[in-house]
C-alpha cells in the first residue's frame, strides 16, 4: 500500500512539472464559482449554473496550464484590480472609524482625499498633491 502511494505521489508530481498552478486569480476565480453556484443552489435561477461551472473549469484551465507568462499577465491584472478595490474599501473603513474626531475632504482638482480635524470651522484647505487651494467647513 505504501508503495502504491509513493508511485500515485511520484505520477502527480511528473504531471505537475512545468504547470502553472495557483495563483490569487485562481483562486478567486474557484470561490467566485462556488459562490454563485450555492446562489443557484439556493434561490434556482438557472442561467447562474453555466456560469459558476464556466468559471471553475476556467480556473482548472489556469492551474493547468503551462504557458507561464499569459498566465503570470492576467494575474498581475487581477492584482491591480485588487489593489485598488482593497484601496478604496481601507480608506471607507478609516472613514467610518474615524467619523466622531476627524473629516475627509476631496479635491476638486485631483480627487486626492484630505483628512482634517472636526471643529476647525470655515479653513482653507491647501492640496497636499496638487497645491490647489479650497474652503470648506470642517
């Protein structure tokens, strides 16, 4: 028995040699699936079936695969997207935290979010990126 399951170990092994494997993308792509299939599961709306078994055969697709860079591409695209999804939900977060003691502010020009004690009353607001110049009621 042990031998068999040296030789079954050794043949994944040989199998798995040059693949590309998980990735964030990947695994992202599993869940997503399983997800929209409890969906499907759950409230039986049927087109949702072809697509949580489209992505999961997609993500066994880029597990599989041995072309490294495409894959290596698409998932630096994931990552970027993430990055910033991640970014803007961590500044929604530290808004909410801080909503008692502090404001936040945009830029009219550049969009960049300024964080300023309450309290202050009518101040100009200098730009930290930018230099542009506003007023606003803290």
């Amino acid at each position: 028995m042990n031998n068999f399951l040296q030789k079954l170990q050794s043949s994944i092994y040989r199998f798995s040699y040059g693949r590309h494997g998980r990735d964030d993308f990947s695994k992202f792509l599993i869940i997503s699936g399983l997800v929209i299939f409890l969906i499907y599961e759950i409230f039986e709306i049927h087109f949702l079936y072809p697509l949580s078994l489209a992505l999961m055969f997609y993500s066994l697709f880029r597990i599989l695969s041995k072309n490294h860079t495409k894959r290596y591409q698409e998932n630096q695209v994931f990552l970027f997207y993430k990055g910033k999804f991640d970014k803007k939900f961590a500044l929604q977060k530290r808004m909410w935290n801080e909503r008692k003691t502090h404001r936040f502010f945009k830029c009219p020009k550049c969009k960049t979010v300024v964080r300023l004690p309450k309290g202050k009353g009518k101040i100009e607001i200098t730009c930290p990126k930018c230099s542009n110049r506003f007023i606003k009621k803290t």
